[in-house]
C-alpha cells in the first residue's frame, strides 16, 4: 500500500510549490535593469534587508520621491482630463519609449502650461461673470429710476461715486467716470446703492438694512433674468438685483459695510436713460469679446489635454514600475565595497533557470563587465506557500485562504473543495428551477468575462465576478439535487416515468387524503412525485434528509482525517500515524461511522428500528437485548467491541505522544543517540518555525496542548455530526419557503378570474423568488456550506498558519489612490 501511494504522480494543488532561499548581488550599473526584469517575471519575493531603517533613510529615497512627485502630476493631468469631459485613452499608445529624466520635464512643463491656462481662463470667467451681472443691474435697477422719476421721489439725482465690492473690474469704471457730474455731491438730498445678491440671503439682507436704518431707506428688488455664478463657491445660483434709496453719508456706509457682510456685489448706474444705454451697448460688446476668448481658450486647454490623453495611461504605468523598482531597491542592501547590491529572497524552485535568464539579460543588455550572482542558500524560516492556480480554481483557493493560508507543503483543502463545497450548498438549496436561474447568471457572467475584467466594478459585482466558477458549479450541483429532490420552484415532476404509487381504491377521489398503496418498482431517479401532497411527506422527507446529511458529514470527516495522515506521513511524523490519525479513525468510526452502516442497512432491508434507541442504549446498556431494532445478527457484541475501541481511543490520543516526544528530546541532547529524527516529530508539534537546535522543550506546555487536542476531537466529532444536520434544516426551510411562495401567492393569485389580481399575484412569486429564494437562500446556504468547511472539515487536518508567496511583479501593482 505504501509503495503504491509513494508511486503515485503528485497533483498540482495538492502540495504548494517547493520554494528555495535565493542571494543575489547585483553590480550597480545594472541593479536597475536586473530588478525591472524580475518585475516583469514575477516569480521573486525580495526580503526587507533595510527593515531597521525608516524610508528617509534608505538609499533610493530620492528616486522614490522624484516618482511620487510625477504621480502627483500625472493625477493632476487625469483630473484636469476628467474635469474637462475627455476621456483618456484605455490602452497606451505605441510609441517611442522616454526616458525617466525627460518624462519628468514634460510633466513639468504641462503641469505649468495648465495652471497658467487655469488661472487666465478663472480670471476672464470672474470678469466675465462681473460684467454679466452688470448687465442685469443696469437693466432691473434702470426700471426701479424711471419709475421713482414718475413719482418724483428722486430730484437732480446723481452719482458722487461709484461703489464696487469686487476689485477685478477696472475697464468699466473708467467708463462711468465720463458720464458722472464733477459736480460737489447733495449731502442732504436722497442718494441709491445698486447691486445683486443670492436669493436665499435677500430677506435676512432687507431685514439686516431695515434695522440699520432705522426703516429710513427704501428698498426696491427683482428677481435677475439669467443664473449667476457665485463667486466665492463657484457655483451656479440664482441671485436678486436690489435698489436701496437712502439719505446720508453715515446711511451710505452702514449699507455699504451690510452688503459686504452678505457677499452683495454693487455696481454705478446712471440716472440718465442715455447714459444706461450707453454703457448697456458697451457691456454687451465686451460680453461678446469675453465669450470669444474664453471659447478660444477652452478649444485651446482641450487640444492639449486631449494629446497628454493619449499617453496618460503610457505615462502612468511607466512611473508606477519605476516608483516599485525603486521600492525594491531599497529592500537591498549595499555590499562593503559599495560596488555592489545584495538581495534575498524566495522563489519556487522551477522558477530557477527562468530567474537566472533575466539575469544574465539585464547583465547583457546593461553592458556590465560583471555578471550577477545568484545562488541558493539555508535559512531555518519557513518558506511562503504558492499555488498555480488558473481563473477556474483561484476562487476556490481563495475560499480557503479566507480562513488560513496553508502552512508550506502541507495539504491544501482547495483540490477538494472544488466539488465539495458547491455540492454541499447543492444539497441545501436543491431546486432545479432555481438551479437554472443561478446558471443563467453564471453563464452570463463567463460569457461577458473578458468585457468585465477591464471594467472597475462595484464591491458586489466585483465580489460575484470573482466566483463566477463557484456559482457555476453551485448551478450545477443545485439543479441535480433538484432532480434528487424532484422540486421545480416546489412542483414535481414525472421527469423519469410513472410513479410508484396509485390510489388504494379505484373509486377513490382524493388520493392524498384516502392514502396511497405501491404497485410498481421504485421511482427511478429521485423522489417519487407522489410524496408531495400526501400526508407522510414531511417524515419521509425529513428522515431522508436527516440520514443524508449524517452521512455526508461522517464522509466529509474521514476524508479530513484521512488527509491528516498524508500530511504526517509527508512530513516524516510516524508519531502522528499512530497516536493521531488511527485513534481518531478509530473513535470517529466506532460511534458515527457505525451510525452511518445502520442507516444504509436500515435503507437496504426496510427495517423498522428505530435508530435513537439504538444509539442511546449502545451506552446506556451496552449488554441488553437488541429486541426489534436488531439490524443485523451479531449486532450487540459488535457495539459492545466498538464501544470499548472509543474508550481506548481517548487515552491512546492523549498519553503515548507526549511522553515520546519528552524521551526523544531527552534522548537527543544527552548524546544516548545520534540518529536523525524526523523532520515534523519536533518542530512541528512544539514551535513551528523555531530554530530547530535551539529549542526548549516544555513538557508541561506539551502535554496540556495534546490534552486540549484530543478533548476538542472528541466534543468536536459529536457537534460537527450535529453541525452536519444544518443540511437538512436548510434544505426543508427552502423547500417549505418554495411551496409557501407557489401556494399561497401564485396559485392563490391564479384562482381569481381577474387579470390584474393574477398579474400583482406573479408579480409577487417572481419577486419574492428573486429576492428571498435565489439572494437570501443563496447567501445563506453559502455561509452555511463555507462554515461546514472551515470548522468541520479542515479542523481536522488544516494547520492554516502560513503567509502567502507575493513576489515583486509588476501585474500586482494596483492604481495609487493616496
């Protein structure tokens, strides 16, 4: 048998990747070239050697720094781009490669042409803006004029000054100084101040003038014909044009101090019709001019960000490798002559001669005289853990590495998990009907697979991407216990001939009610559809279940113990073949594997024993007679013999390990031996990772850690038996919910003769399907099949305390948000 097994070929998944310790010492002309080309391999995992140091500290730091600067830029490129409507293209354009020197001058360069296009277009829009809402002064306040002039409530009024809040207009105010009368101002007679102000102050503004005042002024308002931009948040909002009459130097600079408190910006208007229409032709000649420049501007910002576009994402790739090139570079360290750089790290051993090939292409292509060096060495740490995975079971591993990271070499669940996991959901959420809506939505994603994979998708979409493969075989394996279970959204189906069963009466009507009689051979594929509707259904279909799930979950187990052993046996412990892995074979087997042969013999032979008496008296009273829940002749002493083995299993995994382990330690460092031991025997059971001949051996701390083992085994092989049954719990909830959504909404719906009541009543079914059936259940049975797994089955064997391999490449580099 051992022969047969060490003659097997080893799988791919199976064992992770062996890894090997790796130096390298790279001349320094051609560092940069030797590490870029790892990059693009990425197959080397460099260890920190400068960990004792802070980044300012390290000898690179100054190129680091230079690259961030260029990824501030080129972000600020992107935003400008993004800002403007344009879009920067997807993929880089073919072209002449740069350098890292002259990348950085033309950042420089367009980041200085941009904030100087920026700034002199903020400065016309501002003027722009001015002038658009002196237009709208001019012709809402020269309304307000003439109508006082009607009433004569103003006499020989003119204006002694002309009053801005806003310093950036100087073209029109030496316009105004031509029409305003040099004449010395009517301190005593009644003066104006015009200007606008958003909407939302205009009241708090009346009231706040008002009191001022004293109610001495008169205050005229129009809403303005156009929006606004304000000038403090630059937004677009609407504002009021507003004339305040008032009488007084001190009035005047009450007002003048109040609008400026409220953000009011106050423009000259004339008296004189003439003069308003004047300057009236004047801003709207200049409005125009405005509108031609800054459309000139615009086209001119929007032809250079349009060409910057097209290398962008060239750009953008290059100063993120050259920024994780520099990274990498400060992980080496400097040799004593300064004339060369030393890196370690991990690689996997088949990657060897390909790591060894860049090398001497970097050297080559570098032109150095000195080639670089690279051999492998010992070190006592453990190595990371690598597997190749592909798109169809990396999401599987990742299922796995959610819980641990295996440690290095040892067996890894994900081979099994592939089947496993989605037919333990399968089993759980078994409904054909809602298996193929599942399969639709898996195909669909498979399908559109390689248009998704460039798209920056949402947390959700992006988690449900990933497992497209899980959903896909959770589809398939629910649509065949669907067919197990003979449930299409809760309906049977005659899919595999004739039932079984028919009326114990010809004459009966009702054959749920009068009772069924079997007349034929079994139904051949699943459940005979004539279970549903009787009046034993929920029994037999709760004790079918209830049998499958013990027996699934004792096969889920010995599978995990059974893995335990290959894992001893790989790593050398003999002591773990026989104080582990066969006295919990043996307890396992004696209580719940027996458990599971009077099932299937109970199956077989149509016995009516009941199985909980059974097994409760096979404790209780291991020596009395069987009666009619004798399976089998020679049942009692068999339960008797297996009992006794369950009882000898406990002190058999707790005593003889400990005591071993203290005699070969013992025997190790009194010289009494001088033999090998075992690669596993000590290191792995007293401090993984430890210095193998530095050691102490605690045997107090050995012997309560065996002792909490095998307590939990045992508890754990009653509770994961019973944890087990939440296969049948889940399976009976979504096919009582199934039936209770079909019955009491669709057909409910479907018997009235009404169109609209059938229509609300499916579309209810449909959404009470999509929502609660194939989202919540789903969910759920997925956490429920992802805890079997975690707790159930990889406790058994699944150490999970190992960190990942992440070598320098440079397809890991991930967008820079900071």
């Amino acid at each position: 048998m051992e022969r047969f097994i060490d003659n097997l070929r080893p799988m791919d998944l199976m064992r992770s990747e062996k890894m090997t310790f790796v130096q390298l010492i790279i001349p320094v002309e051609s560092a940069h070239r030797a590490v870029s080309y790892i990059g693009e391999l990425g197959l080397l995992q460099f260890r920190d050697l400068n960990a004792d140091k802070s980044p300012f500290q390290r000898i690179f730091v100054n190129q680091v720094k230079r690259c961030g600067e260029m990824s501030r830029k080129l972000r600020f490129l992107k935003e400008q781009i993004n800002k403007a409507g344009l879009l920067s293209s997807v993929h880089p354009v073919s072209g002449p490669d740069i350098e890292l020197e002259e990348l950085e001058m033309q950042l420089a360069e367009h980041e200085h042409e941009l904030i100087e296009m920026n700034s002199n277009s903020e400065k016309l829009r501002q003027t722009y803006n001015e002038l658009l809402e002196f237009k709208m002064v001019l012709q809402k306040a020269g309304g307000f004029l003439v109508s006082s002039n009607g009433h004569a409530v103003t006499e020989e009024l003119e204006l002694t000054e002309s009053v801005y809040s806003s310093s950036g207009y100087t073209e029109t105010a030496s316009l105004l100084e031509q029409e305003i009368n040099p004449g010395p101002s009517n301190q005593s007679g009644l003066r104006f101040i015009s200007g606008i102000i958003c909407k939302s102050k205009i009241q708090r503004f009346e009231r706040m003038l008002f009191r001022a005042t004293r109610g001495n002024m008169l205050f005229n308002q129009a809403p303005a014909d156009e929006e606004c931009v304000d000038h403090l948040t630059t937004e677009t909002v609407e504002k009021t044009i507003f004339v305040v009459f008032f009488s007084g130097e001190r009035a005047r600079m009450k007002i003048l101090k109040i609008c400026e408190a409220f953000g009011a910006n106050c423009y000259p208007v004339p008296e004189d019709i003439t003069k308003q229409r004047q300057i009236i032709r004047e801003v709207l000649s200049r409005l125009s001019e405005l509108e031609a420049t800054l459309a000139a501007g615009i086209l001119h910002r929007n032809k250079a960000l349009t060409s910057i576009g097209f290398h962008l994402t060239k750009w953008m790739n290059m100063v993120r490798r050259e920024k994780a090139v520099y990274d990498t570079l400060n992980m080496l360290n400097f040799d004593v002559t300064k004339q060369c750089l030393v890196g370690e790290g991990w690689c996997p051993i088949f990657a060897k001669d390909q790591i060894q090939e860049v090398l001497r292409r970097a050297t080559f292509d570098s032109s150095s005289q000195v080639g670089i060096i690279f051999h492998a060495m010992d070190v006592l740490e453990s190595p990371p853990t690598h597997f190749r995975t592909n798109h169809f079971t990396n999401a599987f591993q990742e299922i796995v590495d959610a819980y641990g990271v295996a440690r290095y070499q040892e067996a890894n669940p994900a081979i099994y998990t592939v089947i496993t996991f989605p037919f333990l959901f399968a089993v759980m959420f078994g409904d054909w009907g809602h298996g193929i809506c599942l399969l639709l939505g898996a195909l669909v994603l498979i399908a559109r697979e390689r248009r998704l994979k460039t798209q920056k998708l949402g947390s959700f979409m992006e988690m449900l991407f990933g497992g497209r493969y899980v959903l896909l075989l959770m589809s398939l394996f629910s649509i065949y216990c669907g067919l197990i279970y003979n449930e299409f959204f809760s309906v049977p189906f005659y899919i595999f001939g004739g039932s079984a069963y028919k009326c114990r009466d010809k004459t009966c009507s009702d054959a749920h009610l009068a009772g069924l009689v079997k007349y034929r051979d079994p139904y051949p594929f699943g459940v005979d559809p004539k279970w549903r509707g009787s009046r034993s259904e929920l029994p037999f279909l709760n004790s079918l279940k209830m049998k499958m799930s013990i027996l699934l979950g004792v096969a889920q187990m010995n599978l995990g113990i059974i893995l335990s052993y290959f894992n001893a046996r790989f790593f050398g412990s003999s002591l773990d073949i026989r104080y582990q892995f066969v006295p919990q074979m043996i307890f396992l087997n004696s209580l719940f594997g027996y458990l599971s042969l009077l099932i299937v013999i109970k199956w077989c032979t149509g016995s009516q024993a009941d199985l909980y008496h059974v097994m409760i008296y096979m404790f209780l009273s291991p020596t009395d007679n069987l009666g009619e829940n004798q399976l089998f002749w020679g049942q009692r002493p068999l339960q008797i013999v297996l009992l006794l083995l369950a009882l000898i299993a406990v002190p058999w995994m707790l005593f003889p390990k400990p005591f071993i382990l203290r005699k070969q330690h013992l025997e190790r460092f009194q010289g009494r031996t001088y033999g090998i031991l075992g690669t596993s025997e000590m290191d792995l059971e007293v401090e993984p990772g430890s210095a193998r001949h530095h050691e102490e051996f605690n045997f107090s701390e050995i012997f309560v850690h065996q002792m909490i083992h095998s307590i939990e085994f045992v508890l754990g092989a009653v509770s994961n038996t019973a944890s087990y049954l939440r296969l049948w719990a889940l399976s009976l909830a979504h096919s009582e919910l199934s039936t209770v959504f079909y019955e009491k909404v669709l057909l409910l719906a479907w018997g009235y003769d009404n169109l609209v009541v059938r229509l609300i009543g499916l579309a209810v079914f449909a959404f009470a399907t999509a929502f609660i059936l194939l989202m919540m259940e789903t969910l759920s049975a997925f956490l429920h099949a992802l805890r079997l797994h975690w707790v159930e089955f990889q406790n058994k064997f699944y150490h999970g305390d190992g960190y990942k391999f992440r070598p320098f490449s440079f397809a890991s580099i991930k967008d820079d948000e900071d």
